[in-house]
C-alpha cells in the first residue's frame, strides 16, 4: 500500500514545521507548500491548482497551518478554499486557521463571551494610532493576523512614534493596539478542546523582550 501524500500548507518555515516533518519520517510522504506560490486555474472545464505554473500534484490531505506574510491575504485565503472543496482531508480547515490567526475577531468574541481581554483598537491610519499611544502612554502593537510574537512592539510615547508608526502601516496596513498588561516575562497558555483544558504550559521571555510567545 502506498504511503500517503501529505501537504503542508505553510509560508513561514517554523519549529512546528519542523517537527512534523521529523514525525512523517517513514510514515507518510510530506512536502511544505508555500501558499503564497499558489495560483487556481479556471481554464476550460476543470478547476486546477497550479504551484509556480505547474500542476499541483495530488496530494491526499493538507495540513492548513501558516499563511505567507509577504504575499496577498485575501489571495491566498480564496485559493485554499478552493484547495479544500478539492481535498478528501484537509486538517485546520481554512476558515479555523483564518480565525487563529485573526487577532481582532479574537479578541472581540472573548470579549462578548464576557472573558478579561486588554483594551484594544484596530487602527489603519497614522495619526488615530498615534493618538492612542499618546492617550495611553503605552501600548503593545501587533499585525492583524499572525502568530509566533512576529511584528509584535512595544510603543510609548516619545518622539520616535512619528517615524515607528507611518513605518509600521506601511508594512502591515493596519495594527491592534492593546493596553500593555505586565506579565513579569512570563505567561501561561491553555490548550481547552471543547469544555475541557487538556494541557498548558508555561512561557518565559527572552531577556529584554517582553514577548513570551517567540
């Protein structure tokens, strides 16, 4: 029987990645799959994947893990979903992994769910979120989507925010500010599947970094 051929859909290479490429090992077959490199082809009657221009093989599940940063969002989203609709398995489906990776719509149904989150806003222009730093004196800035403490800053108030702030929406379109919350350097996360924590761990930061996810 044939091993099966199995699709990582990832455009950052990560530690997790890593790991399950470490687990496949005289498993499965498995190939990272950028998804930045991706393109549909509605030509005729069928609906083809292409990556970098050829054929996308035939894959018998994917695993949705990690957007490319650099490429398009909206892009990249609508070709997974039709990546998908193609797929017999397809693990983290594209709308849960958009969801993780939304820092905004997470924030705001942990708050209408009536859990404790920071103050935070969603800003896309320069001089509304310089206004909110000024306001608050401090605040953490983040990417509205991502993971891995990547883009995450610490701003105050001071004289470099002209530059730091016109810099930061031009790489990322936007940012979500919250109210910086100390942590001494370390924070806990709890992994919950359904109504139940099953594990949690404990994270440190580096030395001078007030991120504990990197």
């Amino acid at each position: 029987m044939a091993r099966p051929w199995i699709a990582i859909v990832s455009g950052v290479a990560t530690r997790h990645v890593e790991a399950f490429l470490a687990a496949s090992r005289g498993l499965c077959r498995v190939e990272v799959v950028d998804p930045g490199e991706l393109s549909v082809d509605l030509h005729r009657s069928r609906i083809r994947l292409r990556r970098r221009g050829a054929a996308l093989p035939p894959y018998d599940a994917a695993v949705f893990r990690r957007l490319n940063p650099k490429g398009s969002f909206d892009f990249q989203v609508q070709v997974l979903r039709e990546w998908q609709r193609l797929l017999s398995v397809a693990v983290n489906r594209v709308d849960a992994m958009v969801n993780a990776m939304d820092k905004l719509a997470i924030t705001a149904r942990l708050k209408e769910a009536g859990l404790p989150v920071p103050s935070s806003w969603a800003v896309a222009d320069v001089r509304t979120a310089e206004d909110v730093v000024r306001r608050e004196g401090m605040v953490v800035a983040k990417p509205m989507y991502g993971s891995m403490g990547e883009g995450v800053q610490l701003w105050r108030s001071t004289d470099k925010l002209r530059r730091v702030v016109p810099e930061y929406l031009a790489e990322y379109g936007a940012v979500l500010l919250q109210e910086f919350v100390p942590s001494g350097g370390r924070d806990v996360r709890v992994f919950v599947v359904g109504d139940k924590a099953v594990a949690a761990c404990s994270r440190i930061a580096p030395s001078g970094d007030c991120r504990t996810n990197v």
